[in-house]
C-alpha cells in the first residue's frame, strides 16, 4: 500500500542556486513536496555560491566544470554519502541520464524500491552541441542507445510534454508518464507601470522591447535571436537576460551586424529579479530547438507576453498559433515578419491568452500530477 506522505529521493546533477531550467523546475518541485508534507532527500553537486541546504539534502563532491561555472561536475561515489545507509525511501527519482545514473540505480536496487527518470531535454541534440568532432550519425547512435539501457532499468518514465510521451512509449516497454516539470510558482507580473520599470532600468520608452531570458549556449540557438533583430526597424530593442559561453559571440555578432546600440546584455540575474523585465517587455522570443517546453517560455506567459518561437510539436502544445503566440521557422526571416505583422489591435487578447495558457503549469498543479505518478510505480512495482 502506498503512504500518504511518501519518502522521496531526488538524485540531479544540477539543482539551485544553478541557473537552468532542470535546476529550477527540480527545486521548485522538492519546495512544492515538502510543502505536500511528502519527506524529500535531494542528492545534488556541492556548489561553492550555495548558502545553505535543507537538513534532509546531500551533496556530492564536485569540480570545477571548466565549460559551464554554473554547472559543477559531481563525484557520484556511494562511499562519499555514509549518511545513505540509514536511510530508506519509497521511490527514487533521478534527472540526468549520466554520472549520477549508477548511483540511483544502485540504491533503488540496494532497497527494493522503483526507480523513476525524467526525460528533461533532447539528449542526443545536446551531444551533437558538444562533440561536434564526432559525425553526427555515429553520436546520435551511441547516445540513443546510452540512454536506451539506462531507461530500460526504470519502472517509469516521465515525459515532459505529450509529445515526448508518445515518442517515448514507442521505444520502451515500460510505462511513460506526462509530467510537466516546469511549474510556475508565481506570476511574473508587477504592479509597477511598464514606463516605471523601463525608466529605472534605463530601458527606451518609445521602442518595442523585445525579451528573451535563456542560458546562454551553443544549444539555445540563440544567434537566431540577433539575425532576426538586425532584418527588424530601430524601433524595436531587444533585451538578453542571462550568460554562459555564447554570450562574448552573441555580443560580436550583434556589433557585426551593427544592432548592439539597440541591444542590451544583462548577464545572469536572481530568479527574484526577472519579473521586472518580463513586466517590462512587448513580446518573448525563444529560439531553442533541443528544449521540450521551456520554464522560461511559461514565466512570459504568465507575465501576459506574446510568444515568437520555433516551430517544434513540443513547444505547440503550449503556444497557439495566433492566440498567445507565433511557431514559425527557425529563419531570421520568418521570424522577423512575424514580429513586424504582428495584429497590434488583438494585443489586449493575446496577452489575456498567454496568462490564462500558463494557469495550467502552476508548481501545485504539476506536483500533484507527479504524485499521483510515483503512486502508480509504486504500487506496479509490488504486484
């Protein structure tokens, strides 16, 4: 029989104060379950800008990564968490499908437990981002047939949107589950006028602001974003809310194509601070095309703001077409017509659209979704 309250294990390689969706959506979910009065142990990478961590959590020793700062490279050593053997869960629940997969598995093997995966991202369009040396065929091969193995020794998977669903219960014989993971906690709207916050930010009042809040990285595709911005008027400016490795050549393709007095690079801000400049901005532009639904794609949603993103059957299941947003072709042209026809007199109803699209991704909502899923494995995995 399954518990009320259940003890939950939570093993990631990245989880707050990183800044990534993974690392967001997963702490806002334990935040959520522990609210729930569910019992949650987090195994995550030690994190040198972390403050504190709850007394049930546990960090792994970490290095440097030397790629992404925000992203240490945990040491998943069984021997390294003694604190473990005391312990005992009703399921455990893991988030990447490398260096912290054995660990999971041997402890949901070690105590006769369920082991469940979320499927967060492309994996195999990730890999092409960073072994680009390798042909494109032969890595696409190996990582499939990595996470293959892997994902045959869960007794569930979670996908975060219906589409991966679908594809996924195509490929393995264990059951998938739709979850969405990115739950929103909270509107990103302020009750300061639009003027206000531009003027405190020293934002142009009389340009159309065009946002985007992204990691900054090969895989974001994000050179899109500023092709797109240098076919547009100079009426509109565009706002790029975040950092990592890409930022330095998104900022010299900007001056490249003569558009970076118009361009504003915020580097990396706290979550606390980003409802100003959902607030502030006309529209959010989103160029991803290895994301499923991005976190930050619903944050602009819920702050009413119009969506331009790439044609994808994931990213469609949240943004309509001509409702709250625009799918189009990862093209600077397509995308830059569509800003420019924008419908300005249905602006008022698109933006009612996008937040009314969003109430269906609250933190509350999807926990309860997730729950509801750890209590089916559980009791699958004792009959």
């Amino acid at each position: 029989m399954t518990p009320e309250f259940m003890k939950i294990l939570m093993v990631t390689t990245t989880y707050s104060p990183s800044l990534n969706g993974v690392a967001i959506s997963t702490y806002r979910t334990v935040q959520e379950l522990r609210r729930k009065k569910h019992r949650v142990t987090v195994i995550m990478p030690h994190h040198p800008q972390r403050k504190k961590k709850h007394p049930d959590d546990i960090e792994l020793p970490a290095l440097p990564n030397p790629i992404q700062k925000d992203y240490p490279i945990p040491v998943p050593a069984r021997f390294s968490i003694p604190q473990l053997a005391k312990k005992r869960f009703d399921i455990v629940h893991f988030h990447q499908p490398v260096l912290i997969d054995v660990l999971a598995q041997s402890i949901a093997k070690d105590q006769n437990i369920p082991l469940v995966f979320t499927y967060h991202t492309r994996y195999e369009d990730y890999a092409k981002q960073y072994a680009s040396f390798l042909p494109k065929k032969f890595l696409s091969q190996i990582v499939k047939a990595k996470i293959q193995t892997i994902l045959n020794r869960c007794d569930g998977l979670i996908a975060t949107t219906q589409t991966y669903q679908q594809q996924l219960q195509k490929t393995f014989q264990k059951p998938v589950f739709y979850v969405s993971t990115a739950g929103l906690t909270k509107r990103m709207k302020v009750r300061v006028s639009k003027q206000t916050l531009r003027q405190h930010h020293q934002i142009p009042l009389d340009k159309t602001v065009l946002l985007n809040v992204s990691r900054q990285v090969p895989e974001k595709n994000l050179p899109l974003i500023i092709k797109t911005f240098a076919l547009l008027p100079t009426k509109y400016f565009l706002v790029m809310v975040g950092g990592g490795i890409s930022t330095e050549p998104l900022k010299k393709l900007s001056q490249q194509l003569k558009v970076n007095s118009r361009v504003l690079f915020t580097g990396p801000l706290p979550q606390e601070n980003l409802p100003d400049w959902f607030s502030l901005a006309d529209f959010f532009i989103y160029s991803s095309k290895t994301d499923t639904i991005g976190i930050n794609i619903l944050e602009a949603l819920s702050a009413g703001l119009p969506v331009f993103a790439v044609q994808d059957p994931n990213v469609a299941e949240v943004i309509k077409h001509g409702s709250n947003g625009f799918v189009l072709p990862a093209k600077p042209k397509a995308f830059a017509k569509a800003i420019q026809q924008f419908p300005w007199r249905r602006y008022a109803s698109f933006s009612r659209q996008a937040t009314t699209s969003a109430h269906h991704f609250l933190i509350s909502e999807t926990t309860k979704q997730l729950v509801e899923v750890y209590k089916t494995i559980i009791a699958n995995k004792h009959v």
